[in-house]
C-alpha cells in the first residue's frame, strides 16, 4: 500500500490544519523544499501536496513553490487546492506535477474533468472527494453541499475518472484513526478504480488496519498522512 506524505502549502509554509479550519493552524517549516527533499530522502514514493491558499482563493497561488518542489525531488508529486479550470489544471501540469487533484471543480464543473481526461488520460486527473457527514464539501472545506460523496463517486467512475481521493473531514488532523467504515464503503462503491484514503491517521495501527483493509478490497491503493508525522506520532521510514 503506497504510502503518502503530505505537504500542505500555506503563506507559502508547510502547516497542518485540524479538520481544514484555516484559524487552527500548525506551522511546522518555513521551507517546504526542504520538507519534501526529507520525505523523499526517507523512502516516500509519493508526495501529496496541498496549496491551502488556491483551495481558499479559487485559483493557484504557490505556484513557484511547487515548481521549485517537482525541481528539486525527483519522486512524483501529485497536487491539490483551488485548480478550477483547464488553463490552472494544465499549469500545474507543465510545472512538473505528475497529476492534479480537482475538488471544487469536479463538484461544479464536471465537463473539465471529462476535457482534461480526454487531453491528458485518466492517471493524470485525481477526484478528490471531501466528506463531512457522507455529503461533499467545497470552495476549501468552507461550504458544504448536499451532494452524496459515493454517489459522486460512482457517477465520476462511470464517465472515466480512474482515481480518487477520499477525506472524511471530521477526521483530518484528529489523530484518532480514519474512518474505515466510510472508506470500506467507499472502495466497495467503485470497486474498479483506484482509492487513496485520507484524514485521521495517528499511529502506525491506523496504517496497519488500513493495509488490511486493502487485502480485501485491492482498489484501496494507499493512505496520505500528514500531521502524524510532523507530530513525530511515527517515522515515514519506519512506517514504509
């Protein structure tokens, strides 16, 4: 199971947020170069990075950071928060991005989703799907909505989409262990695509459950953590 270490941008710092509330946040480095240069250096075979500030604004914002990032490891990195066109989705793209994670816009635009698989194929488009109470939240956690994250989810599956990301927001930053409940229905609502749980990790027995979770439904494809490990809760190069 792939584990990913997570890099979320802000001010342009790596910080953790709890439950993606922007007024509760944790600065653990002002250089997140360096952050994923130590994720790299300590086995990660995939980095998760998050711009909080396009998935607050709307649009990309760390830009150059993120450039600087993809420039300066050489794992693949995957990249979410405030793309929510084709022109920003491609940007990111040309920065060196192995694929792109649309939220917002997947919720509110379904056709950029359908034009950029067309144009890039589907191992470059991640759905990142954010639930709070089993209902999709957008625009940065900030608003909720009324649509059902597995009917989404099936709906996306059926047109293409081969990848997702599932967080359950409640949990996120927590530290009290994912919802396996939510996850184990949601890898059995697309049994053929890929699955990358998110939210809530905490110890090494979280990832251990998780891991046998995806002995029974292989589309479970790995986990993302962050607060964990800037905590110090557990070793990236242990947990690998």
């Amino acid at each position: 199971m792939l584990i990913l270490p997570a890099i979320d941008i802000l001010d342009g710092k790596c910080v953790r947020l709890f439950q993606g509330d922007y007024s509760k946040e944790t600065v653990y480095s002002s250089s997140p170069i360096e952050i994923a240069k130590k994720w790299e250096q300590q086995g990660a075979e995939f980095i998760h990075l998050v711009d909080l500030d396009g998935a607050k604004l709307g649009k990309p914002v760390n830009l150059n950071i993120i450039k600087d990032i993809c420039n300066n490891v050489t794992v693949p990195c995957e990249l979410g928060g405030g793309i929510r066109s084709f022109s920003d989705a491609e940007k990111m793209l040309l920065a060196g991005v192995s694929r792109v994670i649309l939220g917002t816009a997947a919720c509110k635009n379904e056709n950029l989703v359908f034009s950029l698989i067309n144009k890039y194929g589907p191992e470059k488009i991640v759905i990142g799907i954010d639930a709070k109470d089993g209902m999709v939240a957008v625009e940065g956690w900030l608003e909720s909505s009324s649509i059902d994250a597995y009917k989404l989810a099936v709906k996306f599956a059926e047109k293409g989409v081969k990848r997702f990301i599932y967080t359950d927001i409640l949990r996120d930053g927590a530290l009290i262990g994912p919802n396996f409940d939510s996850v184990t229905k949601f890898c059995t609502a697309v049994p053929n695509c890929n699955v990358i749980a998110s939210g809530g990790v905490g110890n090494a027995k979280h990832v251990k459950r998780l891991e046998q979770i995806s002995i029974e439904y292989s589309n479970l494809e790995g986990v993302i953590i962050g607060k964990a490990l800037y905590a110090n809760r557990m070793s990236l190069k242990d947990i690998l």
